[in-house]
C-alpha cells in the first residue's frame, strides 16, 4: 500500500473526527481551516447546514494588529469568533479541529475562543 500524502492524510483524520463531531442545535460545531498564510473559524449548526457565526486572520478587526501568521494571531481569532458568538446568544460548541493536531495555532485559537467565554 502507498504511503498517503499529508493531504490525504489529514483528510483521512478530518473524516475520522466528523464521524464523532456534529453540530446539533444545543451545541454547535467549531470548525477550523489553517491555510499557510491565515487562519479561518466558523460555529456551524449541521442540522440546518448553515454557518452561523465566522472570523479569520483576514478580518478588519484582526489584520492590522499583529503581522505575519502567527499564535498571536490565532488566539485573537478565537476571541473575536468567541465576542461574535456572544452577540449571537451562543454558548456550547463542540470543537471540530479539522483533521489538524491539537497544537500551536490550533490550540491557540481554541484558548482564544474559551477566554472569550465559549464553553466546550
């Protein structure tokens, strides 16, 4: 058997986690994307199919603060996403981590996000 490309293989882990992780209507799903030069994150509800509340690195209130793609700026991701989930009446999400290990900028904007009083 070939070896799997790291693509492939975090398609694999993303697919093995989404098995487990769903958005239902009293807790929904964080997910997260980590493209090499920003960071995305959005509270999904899957019952509906709809995205309910997102943030990024590209964000206006994000962009100018730190340069470059850093933990820093992952963690103010998570408090932004973690600020427009409050305005929204959203409190328990479960976390999705999108195939990615739990560590560095991942981790990062999941601390960001329980600082700014999301519960998982």
């Amino acid at each position: 058997m070939a070896k799997k490309s790291s693509k492939e293989a975090r398609q694999y882990r993303k697919d093995r986690i989404r098995k487990k992780v769903a958005g239902t209507p009293d807790r929904l799903r964080l997910s997260v994307y980590r493209g090499n030069t920003n960071i995305y994150s959005q509270i999904i509800d899957d019952t509906k199919g709809v995205t309910l509340v997102a943030a990024s690195s590209q964000s206006p209130e994000v962009k100018g603060k730190v340069k470059g793609f850093t933990v820093e700026t992952a963690k103010m991701v998570g408090e932004l996403l973690a600020q427009k989930a409050k305005a929204a009446g959203i409190e328990n999400v479960v976390f999705d981590r999108g195939g990615y290990r739990y560590h560095g900028k991942i981790k990062a904007l999941s601390e960001g996000a329980r600082s700014g009083g999301l519960k998982f």
